[in-house]
C-alpha cells in the first residue's frame, strides 16, 4: 500500500498548463500523481516518471504517453536525453517517503518494527544504516544527528553509539533503540522520529539529490515551464524556498548588471500551500506538507 498522494489536485493544477506537453513526475511511488497528471494530458501530452525503488515497478501504468525510469531523480537530466528530449513543461517532486516503504518492516524506515538497519531506497546500493551506525566516526555520527536529525544532544548520541559498539555491534533497530532506553516516555516518538529521519537522509543521500534534481529541474524546463515541490520537514523546504527564490543553496544572490537581483523563478504563490483540515483528517502524514511552485523565468 503507497500513501494517498498529498495536495494531488493543487498540485496537478499548478502543474499541467498545456495538455500537449511534456512533464516529468520524479517521485513515482504509487503512481497518484502521475496518474492525475496523465488524466489532464491530450493524447499528444508525455508523462516520464522516476523511482529508484524496485517496488514501485510493480504499479507502472498501461499508457502509451506514459515512461517509468527506474533511477533516482539526481540523473533527471541525463537519464532524459537518452530518451531524446530537453526540455519539459513541467516538473513534479513529492518529497515523502512512501507509506508502503514504512510499512515493509525488512526495510527498517519505520521506528515502529524491530528490522535490520538498512533504509535504503535502493535496495542494490552497498550504503545502509547498518554500515553509518557501525562504520561512520563519532564526528560523523554527531553531524548527521545534528544538521539532518535536529538534534540538540548530537555529540552524546554519537558518542553513546561509538561506545557500545566497541564491544557489540549494532544490527536491528531495536538494536539501536535500547541505547536510548533512559530517554522520559513523553520524549521518545518524537526523539526516535529525528533520529530515524538523520539516519535516512545520510543513507539515501537525500538532500544532494535533491539540490541535483532542483538545479536539473530548472535547466530542463522551457520558459515559463513550471517546478512543483512538496516537502515534508524544515530541512527540504528550506532548500525548495531558497532555490525558488534565487537559484542558489548557499552564499549571497546574484545580480544583473543592473545592480538587480537575479531571479530565476517567479513563484506562483508567495506563502507555500499547506493541505486543509479534512485532508490532515484523511491522511495524517499529509500535516508536514508544504508545497511551492516556481514558473521559470
């Protein structure tokens, strides 16, 4: 079971401006998106989806407009002149980890089921969460809970993991769990949520693809073509807005020779979009989601 995908007809709106043209879904999954997109297309129109889990395969759609790729969206660019086109309409990423990928206990994404530590979204990739929690070097450890986790006690969890591996190593996620066991009840979901969430992120290497796709994204779109992001936590969004905004990650804005700030989106809205109440009451994982929309400039 994939989750319901979130803000689908907003963001599909946002989207498709020309039935004719060509679009690109980076985040397959259960197919949701994509096959909305597909129901706004005229038989002229191209849907290209990618997915990097094996999984999702299984839900390709029977359409001749439509293309499954099943690579991560960081080779967005190269993956799609082999298929002779360089430029889109428009290009879609929901950003949420599946529910189908939390649910499949083997795949350790969920801090509800003992599993082994792995949460890769590739499965044939050799980095897992076995290998950072057992390998990475306290320093390393320490970074990963602080930047991607948020996590104000970084260096002692590093620190604690460091310590009882030496002796034993650490396999499951209950393996791992119990090292926090003299953590107070209220503080546990939460805690063990932005752990989780830090581990993954290394593992899966998910904001440099994303940084990788976002620039891809604006260099395969036609003037005008438009960049849809959902995101889910503080650390993608931060990413999306800043990159909308003027281009960049990190460092100071361009300007023109006009002294002018460079822009390279104009955005469609001002204020991100947030699903409404009933939405929320549906699909509880659809709370974190924001989404933004730049037209190219």
């Amino acid at each position: 079971m994939y989750h319901n995908p979130v803000l689908l007809k907003q963001s599909v709106d946002d989207l498709v401006t020309n039935p004719d043209g060509i679009y690109v879904d980076c985040t397959f999954g259960g197919g949701g998106h994509s096959r909305e997109i597909l129901s706004r297309l005229s038989e002229k129109g191209k849907l290209f989806s990618f997915d990097q889990d094996l999984d999702a395969l299984k839900n390709t759609i029977e359409d001749p407009r439509f293309t499954l790729v099943n690579q991560n969206f960081r080779f967005l660019e190269n993956a799609m002149l082999m298929y002779g086109i360089s430029q889109f309409d428009g290009v879609l990423a929901d950003l949420g980890v599946s529910s189908h990928q939390f649910d499949e206990a083997e795949r350790g994404f969920s801090t509800r089921n003992n599993a082994p530590l792995d949460m890769r979204m590739n499965v044939m990739q050799t980095l897992d969460a076995k290998k950072v929690i057992n390998e990475y070097e306290e320093t390393e450890l320490a970074d990963i809970f602080y930047y991607y986790g948020e996590l104000r006690e970084a260096r002692k969890l590093a620190r604690d993991i460091v310590h009882h591996r030496k002796t034993k190593s650490i396999n499951t996620t209950e393996d791992l769990k119990k090292l926090f066991s003299y953590l107070p009840p209220h503080k546990v979901n939460k805690f063990y949520a932005q752990l989780f969430q830090a581990i993954r992120i290394e593992v899966n290497q998910e904001l440099e693809a994303l940084k990788e796709m976002l620039v891809q994204a604006y260099n395969v779109l036609k003037p005008e073509g438009r960049l849809v992001v959902i995101s889910y936590h503080s650390l993608e969004d931060r990413l999306v807005k800043r990159f909308l905004k003027n281009g960049m990650f990190e460092g100071e804005q361009q300007r023109d020779i006009y002294g002018n700030y460079k822009k390279v989106f104009e955005l469609l809205k001002s204020k991100a979009i947030i699903p409404d109440d009933k939405e929320i009451e549906e699909n509880s994982r659809a709370r974190s989601a924001k989404m933004r929309t730049g037209i190219k400039v």
